[in-house]
C-alpha cells in the first residue's frame, strides 16, 4: 500500500512540472467544441493511410529505424476513431481516440499476431482541459499507471501522449522524463492502405 501510494504521489508530482501548450487550467470547466473540431479534423481523412518519420533523436527509438511507419485512419463513428499504427511488418498498436463524457480519450491497443490482447493494452490517458484546435494532450490515467506497475513498466507511469494535427500533419508523441518520442505523419500524401491491425477484421 506505502508503495503504491509513493508511486501516485510521484506521478501527481511529474504531472504538475509538466508544461501542455496552449490550454487552460484543469479546474476550468471543459468545452467540447474544441475538441468535437479536433476530432472532426482527424476525422476527415477516415479511410486513407499515411508514411511518418520519427522526428525524435533519441537512441531508444532505435527499433523504428529503418521501418516503414504507416497510420491509417481505418475505423471512424461520430464517437471514435481507431487508427492503427503500422511499423514495418508489426501490425501490434492500433490508437483509439475517444469522444469522453468529457473531453476526449485516447487508448494503445495492443494486440499479438494471433489476435489476443497483449498484458500491457488498452492503456493511455484524458483530457483535463480543452487543447487547442491543433492538438490535444493525455497525462496518464489510472487504470494505465495500474498496468504498468503490475507489468513493471514503472519507468511509464508519468507518460503523457499528444496528438497534434495541421492540414498537412499528424503528429503523435509521448513525453515523460528524460523520454520524448515523436514521429510525424505526412498527410499531403496517401499512400497504400496496409492489411488490417492484428485482431481486427
């Protein structure tokens, strides 16, 4: 119990000395409007597929070196998107972005090539304020920093994922200390749609 509160004294902590661009404080009540607009955006290129680059230096991102790096934009409803994200021949990580009671939701499902979940699925993180139009940032939530802790990804549990979108851009990130992984989508420019996600039709 001590331990598990540490670890959620430590996350509150991490989370507090983070800087998200351009959005408003947490205790301000949340507008949909820009979110629904965001969303819409992502929305509007439902059915197509984009190349990406990791745009982020880090040495530990040395396992998307050289792979092609696919999202496509594949299952769209008024509510959700699932867009997975395709590196090279591993077709593992489909994102799940959500339109939440309040503000939005996004989740990392994880699955293996038979199609059952992976241990570590289904985790990310909610809005605590409105973003901008142009992105959209997830601190993690609990169930995720839970998964973590049991799977012993301890080093994850102050991640937070962005998601940032122009008319020529899809930018996914996650930021944590001493991590900042990015990689950016070109959307001026569809390419081939890949085979579906493992464990989806």
């Amino acid at each position: 119990m001590k331990s598990r509160i540490a670890l959620q004294s430590l996350v509150l902590a991490s989370l507090s000395s983070i800087a998200l661009p351009s959005i408003a404080a947490q205790t301000e009540p949340l507008s949909t409007e820009t979110q629904n607009t965001f969303f819409a955006q992502i929305a509007g290129h439902c059915g197509q597929a984009f190349a990406g680059k990791v745009v982020s230096g880090n040495a530990v991102d040395s396992d998307f070196s050289g792979k092609s790096l696919i999202m496509h934009v594949r299952e769209c409803s008024d509510t959700e998107l699932k867009i997975p994200f395709h590196v090279g021949d591993d077709h593992s990580r489909t994102w799940v972005l959500t339109k939440a009671q309040q503000g939005l939701k996004l989740k990392h499902d994880h699955r293996h090539q038979d199609g059952s979940e992976d241990a570590v699925t289904m985790y990310g993180g909610d809005t605590i304020n409105d973003g901008t139009l142009l992105k959209q940032s997830f601190p993690i939530d609990k169930d995720s920093i839970d998964n973590f802790v049991k799977n012993g990804l301890t080093q994850s549990i102050t991640n937070v994922w962005h998601i940032a979108i122009t008319p020529t851009t899809f930018s996914y990130q996650l930021t944590r200390a001493n991590r900042n992984f990015q990689v950016d989508f070109d959307l001026t420019q569809p390419v081939a749609l890949p085979p579906a996600p493992w464990g989806h039709k």
